[in-house]
C-alpha cells in the first residue's frame, strides 16, 4: 500500500454526464475531503504532564463515486488490540480504498489507554460510558466530546471494534439492537458466528449515534492484550461483507458459518474464589447441568464442579484462572433453537 501522506490526491475520471453532477461535500473533523483523496487528518486531544502531546489519527477515503460514508472505529479500550488490527489490515490492504462512497477508519481512539495497556485513561474513566462529552470535562470526556463533534455528525453507518476485557474471550460476535430494521440489516450483511441483541449502554458511542440518526453496530472479538486471528479475520472479512451490502464495493468474502442470533444470555459464575479450569471452548454449544469446568482451592481445601445454567452457545470465556466469588466464568448465549431445549419443548 502506498505510503500515506496528508491531503494525497488519486487521480479519479469521473462518469461524464451532460452536466455537472452534484457531489455530496464530505468533510470530517473540519477538513473536507474531495472525490478520490485520501486524506490523514491530525486531532488534538491533549497533553501528558511531560508536554507530550496526545494526537489522534484518522485515515479518511473518499471515493470518486458517492455513496454512504463508513466508520470504522478501534481501541476505545485502549487495551483491545484485535480491533485495532482489522482496521489496520484494512488500511494495509487497500480495502478502504472503495468503488463507492467513503471510508473513515480511526485505529486507535483512546491513545492514552494504548500507551499503558490500559482498558481506561489516566483519570481513571472509561471513555465509552463518557459520550456524548465535554470540551473542558475529563480526559475520557474530551475524547468522547471530539468523536461526537468531528466524527459523528458525518458519517451514515458504523463499526466500533471491541474484545473482552479482564481475561475475558469473546466468540466473534456482533452486537446491535435488532428491533431496528437497518441494525439488523447491518449484522446480518456482517455475518459474525453471532449476532446478540443488545441494548444501548447509557453514555455509549452506539447511543450518541443512534440519537443522531446514525447506525453503529459493535463487533467483539478475542481478549485485550492478545491477538486472536480467527476474531481478526472474522473482523475484516465482515467488514467487506458490510461494505458491499452498502454498495461501497461489488464483492466480499462469502460467509464460512451461519448467523446465529442471540436473544438472551445466561452466565455461570463462581460460587466462590478458587482456580478455575474450563472444559468447554469458546463458541461451543453445551448443555443445560452441563460440566464445563472445576473450581479448586490451590491448597486442596476443595474441588467443585461447575455446571452450565442452561443449554445455549459459550459467547464468552474466562481465561483467567484465578477467580473470586462472583466472577463470570462463561457468558452463555441462548438462541430460538436453545429457548425450546431450555424449556424442554419438544
């Protein structure tokens, strides 16, 4: 892929038409960017205590046709990697580079979080629960505050790339509030392994956006601070499937899996604190009073059997192995097939 430098222009030959035609100004934060121009544009966050200034990059396509503009959006947490490396195999292999439309990819929002291995910023504050922001707020705020203001407002659709947290694995999965029709299109064009109907957090990205007009779907996959390369190739692959949905391309990876959707979830937790060992995978379905795993004490004290709550598909895994009481060890994802088995319904 070429080497990206600011305001580079494609050369582009537009369809010749009796007259000009009109073309839809795109412009992302503040700058406008014109028919076939790949742009990078520099967002001033803020600055450590060392005067080190905290800068946030975003690589903007537009291609010479129009068509909708696409977000795709990575490190919120900034110790989730796997998504900020689909959107970089995006960028690296040119897919940002669409037919139609254009293509806003922001590898790494919360930098703060990317430099220390850490999920929040300094202060502490996770940036997703900070939206729609503040100008002179907390750090998380001001991050939340230009995505509102420089990004938001611009775009059509969305993708917001996210892992587990805390140890945790996720099957790649999509997640959006599927009683909205142009949602539920969204996934199932992505065709993630599953598709969880998912409220909207409050103060969230997906919220702000939705209240706006927008339409942002979450995709989740692996653990923060580990690459997970099915989740990756899961992440890119449907990223294409979605841009062709949207027109933006003509051809994309034909899915591998069906689309399971998740209506509800269960959890197994750890009646109290121990090592736990899984039996089961992420992404296997178990059944109801299933074993999936034990629960020691490291100085023999005990040894008890973990058994599955209901019948449904491992969405998400605890791998750490040291638990408390409380802890979630497995989400457990329960589709129309499952409700029937967890009923007992013939």
């Amino acid at each position: 892929m070429p080497e990206r430098k600011k305001s580079k222009k494609i050369k582009s030959t537009p369809k010749a038409t009796a007259r000009p035609s009109a073309k839809k100004k795109v412009t992302i934060a503040g700058q406008e960017v014109q028919p076939g121009e790949f742009k990078e544009i520099i967002i001033n966050i803020a600055r450590l205590p060392s005067r080190t200034q905290i800068d946030t990059p975003i690589y903007v396509y537009r291609a010479p046709e129009d068509g909708p503009t696409l977000a795709l959006t990575a490190g919120m947490h900034g110790d989730e990697i796997n998504g900020m490396e689909i959107v970089r195999r995006i960028l690296d292999g040119g897919y940002n580079r669409v037919k139609r439309g254009s293509v806003v990819c922001m590898p790494i929002i919360n930098m703060y979080g990317f430099l220390n291995y850490s999920r929040e910023v300094p202060d502490g504050k996770d940036i997703n629960r900070s939206f729609p922001g503040s100008k002179t707020g907390s750090l998380a705020a001001r991050v939340a505050y230009h995505m509102t203001h420089d990004i938001i407002p611009f775009i059509d659709y969305g993708v917001d790339f996210h892992t587990g947290g805390a140890s945790r694995t996720n099957y790649p999965q999509v997640r959006c509030v599927m009683q909205d029709a142009v949602n539920a299109k969204l996934a199932e064009a992505f065709h993630a392994p599953f598709t969880i109907d998912s409220p909207f957090r409050p103060n969230s990205l997906r919220l702000t956006a939705s209240k706006k007009g927008k339409h942002i779907i979450v995709y989740e996959g692996g653990e923060s601070i580990r690459f997970d390369q099915q989740a990756i190739e899961v992440g890119v692959q449907g990223t294409l499937r979605l841009m062709k949905h949207l027109g933006m391309i003509d051809d994309a990876p034909i899915p591998k899996k069906e689309n399971k959707i998740i209506w509800s979830s269960s959890w197994a937790r750890a009646s109290t604190a121990g090592l736990f060992q899984p039996l089961v995978s992420s992404g296997d379905l178990i059944q109801k009073d299933q074993l999936v795993g034990t629960l020691t004490d490291p100085f023999g004290g005990f040894k008890e059997d973990i058994h599955s709550p209901a019948m449904g598909y491992v969405v998400g895994l605890n791998n750490n192995p040291v638990v408390n009481a409380g802890d979630a060890l497995l989400h457990i994802g329960i589709d129309n097939f499952c409700k029937i088995g967890n009923s007992g319904e013939e």
